[in-house]
C-alpha cells in the first residue's frame, strides 16, 4: 500500500511538470489517501502486536 502511495506520488509529479493539474491533484489525493490508511494499519498493527506481547 506505501509502495502504490509512493508510485501515485511520482505521477503526481510527472503530470505536474507535464501542465496536467487535474491528472496531478487525482494521483496526489488517492496517494494521500493510501498513505494515511497506511499509517492507521501500522499503527493498529503495533499496538496489537504490544497488547499480544504484553498480555
């Protein structure tokens, strides 16, 4: 899921550099998208990774 974030930010850019503003603002909203859900899994994940340690 990082990896599509990361790809979707480049093309992002590209399309940027290109003049394709639209192209560019929907490849870099569906990237943040991805990487926020990213982040929220990471951060579920190690907290039930802890309380499974822990308990």
């Amino acid at each position: 899921m990082l990896e599509w974030a990361a790809i979707l930010l480049v093309i992002s850019i590209i399309a940027g550099v290109f003049g394709f503003g639209n192209l560019a603002a929907t490849a870099r909203g569906i990237a943040r998208v991805l990487f926020f859900l990213f982040i929220v899994l990471f951060i579920v994940l190690l907290l039930v990774a802890v309380i499974l340690q822990g308990g």
